[in-house]
C-alpha cells in the first residue's frame, strides 16, 4: 500500500480546493486546518439544530461534498461512525445571508505509522469568526463525550463505555462510612460548587479511598458512577488497562473532558499510586492544586482509590486542599457486617450454625468472605451436597486461610528479589536504570 506524508497531502488538498471549488474565489476564502472534530459524525450529529454561532447565523446542517481526489473512509468507535475523510460542505444562514464552508479531510501517516485526519477548510474571510464558533462547539462535543452519556465513559481503557451496575446496598461496609462519602460527594454538587464559585475557588473536589486489596473500593467507585448516572451527571472513569498502561496523561485528558462538560462531572481514577512515576509526580501536585486543570463550573469530583497511600507523595497526603479527603476502606469491623455479607453470598445455602465461622472473618477483606463463600458453594456442588455443611464453610475458610499465610511467608522470603514481570515492571519504571533499595 502506498502511503503518502503529510506535507503531499497538505499541498494537494489546496491546490484541490484552489481548483475544483469555485466558491473558493468567488467569496473571498482563507484555507485553515480545522479541527478533526468537525469530520467526525457521531460529534456533529449531536450539534443543536439550528445552534447559533453569532450574527443572527444559524448553523443548517452539512452536505457530503464529492471530492475526486479523496475516497469517503469512515472509521468506527464503539459501534458508532466516527472520523471520515472525503469532503464534507457546512451550511449557515441568516435572515439575509448565508455562506458554506467546505472542509476536506484526508488520512495521513505520521513517523509511527498512525493515521491521522487531516482536515483543511476553506472558509469565506467575512465568516471566519462564525466557523470558529461552530468549530469550537463541535470539539466540547467530541471532547466531553456527550454522545457517551448515560454510561459511564472510559479513557484509556479497552473499552468505550461500561454500565455501573453495583448498587450501594450490595456493599458491606460501615453504614456511617457509605453515608459520609454519599453525603460529601452530593453536599459539593448541590452546594459547595456556589460557594467555592462565590469564593473565586475551583469548584474541584478530590477524595482518596484507601485500603488493603479487596475491601470493596472498586465496589463503591462503581456505585458512586451508578449513582452519578442517575443524576445524569457526567462520569469518567480513568483506566490504566489499554497498551498504555497507567499513563498520568490519561488523568489529564479526563480532567480536560470535565472542563469541557456542561454537567457536574466524576472522575474515577483506580490505583492512583500506579500512575506516579518519578517524573509525574510534580505534575500531579500542579493538577491537585487546581493550577493546571482546566475547570468545569458545573463542578468535578475526582475519585480516586489506592492500596499504597504510603506511595502517594507527602506533600499530597498531608496538606488539604491537594487530596481534599481521604477515606479509609477498612477490613470487617463489625460482626453484624460480616454476617450479612457472608448471609448474601450464601444466599439459599445459608444455615443459622454458619454464624460461628463469623468471628473469623473480622479482620478480612471483603473479598475474603466472598471466596470463603464460592469455594465452599461450589466444592459442595461438586461433592453433590445438598446443603452446605458448618464443616465445609470451615474448610473453605481454613484453606483459604492458610494459603493467604502461605502466601505471605513465600513472599517475605522473597522479598529482595523482584522476579520475571513485576522486575521488568519495576526496571521499566526506573527507565532501566539499576536500583538498588
Ligand atoms: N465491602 C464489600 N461488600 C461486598 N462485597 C465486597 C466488599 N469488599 C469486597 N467485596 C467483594 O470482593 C470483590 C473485590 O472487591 P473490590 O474489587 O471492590 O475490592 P478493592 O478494594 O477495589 O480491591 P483492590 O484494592 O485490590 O482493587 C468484589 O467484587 C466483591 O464481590
Ligand atoms: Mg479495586
């Protein structure tokens, strides 16, 4: 396949429009480079009908332009048309006047062989603010995902967009704790947005859940993102999972989004430790202090969950104002909690002796009682129990017991030599530089 530069393509382009697009001269044009937004129809199919763009102008809508030189190629996203090359002509009115502005748009493969729209418009003089305007509205829609709407959007992941289907009730914790974050969250959209507003503040919230693996964090970031559905809030949820990986840029993308949204916003960001390289880490403070994140007046939350708050810089941890709040996501306290929990998991199977075993599941995750649980449901399914016995709930839990110490004792033995992934990991992060600790 021949591919052909940028520059090629830029030059053909304009001489294409100088040549076959009589308009061109006629009404006195300049060439600029749009925005690839306005090629993208999923975002222009979500301009208002008739949206303004100043002077009485009113945008009518747009026009599939034929153009010889480029073939019409559209790429996909999340089942969706997105970007598309080939020639597309814009249409604006007023009471009295109207002009076009035609925009052709081209693939073009940079040095690493990505392709990129490239998209050249030719706009008449007198109208260049009105464009602008218009260009400016239909990049807020590509940006802030508006089409993604009513699910929770994605940045850096795998996939587009997920369904928050956890409900806050499917969550054992503390009922004090769930309310308290509830209540911080809905208190600064309903309230604290006017007045960090009136007191000339960012209206920027950002909490910390932090907690040992499998208390139920992620959990409650996805209750939270049902929860922000609902209020038709917009919510983003930052994820490391692509070939990427846990990159801080994806952290500013989301925020940038926010800026761009015309509703309160969530930022969900797992595992915030893991996106603080070395290098990141100044850039984090600046995002933290509001300094360098673009504002949403609509008001942003960011959420953010961690296993090593220790990683989390000092000058973060311990100066409000950086991470607003920080909520502890503890282990089983109560043993009314863990009996309900353990009751839940058992559903049917349940028998009023399995509460013995509740005293020992204090002190554990929440993950920990729902494996106690599976495993003992399904060995007694595989045995061919009709009910579950006290004896194979304490099975399940002793097992799963002493392979969590097991566990333990291999890897403080082993503590001083990272082995095969987690070394490459750590190397990589080091920018392969020799570390001794
Ligand atoms: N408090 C809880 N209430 C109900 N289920 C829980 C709770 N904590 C954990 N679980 C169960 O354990 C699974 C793992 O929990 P979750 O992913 O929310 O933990 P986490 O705190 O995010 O862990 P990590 O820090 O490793 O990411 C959940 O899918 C759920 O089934
Ligand atoms: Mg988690």
């Amino acid at each position: 396949m021949m591919q052909i530069g940028a520059e090629a393509t830029h030059e053909a382009i304009c001489n294409w429009i100088k040549k076959h697009y009589p308009p061109h001269a006629e009404v006195i044009s300049d060439l600029m480079i749009a925005n690839s937004a306005t090629a993208n129809i999923t975002a222009l199919s979500y301009v208002g009908e008739n949206y303004g763009v100043g002077d009485g102008f009113l945008y009518r809508g747009y026009d599939h332009h034929d153009c010889d030189m480029i073939s019409p190629v559209t790429t996909y996203f999340d089942l969706r048309p997105a970007q598309r090359s080939g020639g597309m002509c814009f249409h604006f009115e007023s009471d009295d006047a109207n002009f076009d502005v035609l925009v052709l748009s081209a693939w073009v493969y940079d040095a690493d062989m990505n392709n990129n729209l490239m998209c050249i418009a030719s706009v008449p003089q007198e109208h260049m603010q009105h464009w602008l305007v218009f260009e400016k509205e239909v990049q807020r829609i590509y940006q802030s995902a508006i089409p993604y709407r009513g699910k929770v959007y994605i940045v850096g992941g795998v996939e587009t967009t997920f369904d928050a289907t956890i409900h806050w009730d499917e969550i054992y914790l503390p009922e004090q704790l769930k309310t308290d974050i509830l209540q911080d969250i809905d208190a600064f959209f309903e309230k604290g947005v006017d007045i960090y507003t009136r007191l000339n503040i960012k209206p920027f919230r950002k909490l910390l859940f932090a907690g040992v693996p499998g208390t139920g964090k992620t959990m409650l970031c996805s209750a939270i993102a049902g929860w922000g559905q609902e209020k038709d809030y917009f919510v983003v949820y930052v994820s490391g999972s692509n070939q990427y990986g846990a990159k801080f840029w994806k952290i500013h993308e989301a925020l940038e989004m926010a800026a761009s949204s015309d509703a309160p916003t969530i930022i969900i960001v797992e595992e915030l430790d893991s996106y603080l390289d070395d290098d990141d880490k100044a850039q984090l403070l600046n995002v933290l202090d509001g300094s360098e994140s673009p504002t949403n007046k609509h008001g942003t939350i960011m959420i953010a969950t961690t296993n090593h708050p220790e990683k989390i810089d000092d000058r973060v941890m311990k100066r409000p104002g950086r991470l607003d709040r920080i909520f502890i996501i503890p282990e089983m306290e109560h043993e009314e909690t863990a009996r309900l929990m353990l009751m839940q998991y058992l559903g049917d199977a349940w028998q009023e002796d399995h509460r013995q075993i509740v005293p020992k599941l204090l002190g554990r995750p929440g993950a920990f009682i729902r494996e106690v649980a599976l495993y003992a449901l399904t060995m007694a399914a595989y045995r061919g129990e009709t009910e579950l016995s006290l004896e194979m709930l304490r099975d399940s839990l002793d097992t799963l017991v002493n392979q969590i110490e097991a566990k333990d004792g291999f890897l403080t033995s082993h503590k001083k030599q990272p082995m095969g992934l987690a070394a490459e990991r750590k190397a990589k992060r080091n920018g392969f530089r020799i570390h001794d600790e």
